[in-house]
C-alpha cells in the first residue's frame, strides 16, 4: 500500500518484515503452554470429591449465594477484562484503517497553500 504513495521530496522508505523463527516457536510454545495449563487446572480441580455428594443428596446442598473472590476467580475476570479490551481496540483499528483506505490521496502542497 505504500509503495504506491509518492511523496512530493524524496524520503527514504524502506520495509524489511521477516519472520524470526526463534521468536515465533517462542511464541507457539509459550501459547501452548498457557493454554495447557490454564485448561487443565480448572478441569482438574472441577473433577475433586466435593461434587459426588453434591450430586447424590439432589438438591440438599446449600450452595453459597455470592462467591469468594479468589485467585482463580480474579484471573477470570482479568482475563475477560482483557478481551474485551482487545475486541475494542480491534474495533477502533479496523475503523480507523476503513477510513485511512476510503481516503483520496492529497498532495502536500495543496495542503499547504
């Protein structure tokens, strides 16, 4: 995109992108890793013996009406947090890159004179 875009002095543009393959295994493994064990804590300790006799009384048990708020609990609601504040930043970027795209090009001369 670019690289279609002449400006009216010369200016030295120049893009390198290259994927570091040590950072994007790096990067796989660490995802990997939080994934595993952020899935599998919770599962592991939902399959605990407090709910067997939860599940063989019926509806006898008292179940807590407001929760504790405990470190499963808080890394929860930050992780919900933090999604959403990621949906709207991508929501304002793709805005922002419609209304950058929908734009006619202006030279700067125009602009200024």
């Amino acid at each position: 995109m670019s690289s279609q875009v002449h400006y009216p002095y010369p200016m030295p543009v120049a893009f390198d992108i290259r994927v570091d393959l040590g950072a994007l295994l790096f990067t796989i493994g660490l995802s990997l890793i939080t994934g595993i064990v952020f899935g599998l804590v919770p599962a592991w300790q939902a399959t605990g013996a407090g709910i067997t006799p939860a599940l063989k009384e019926g509806g006898a048990v008292r179940i807590r009406r407001f929760r504790r708020l405990t470190p499963r609990n808080i890394l929860v609601l930050c992780q919900v947090a933090g999604s959403l504040a990621l949906l709207l930043m991508t929501g304002y970027l793709a805005s922002a890159a419609r209304r950058i795209w929908d734009c006619k090009p202006v030279s700067i001369r125009a602009i200024c004179t």
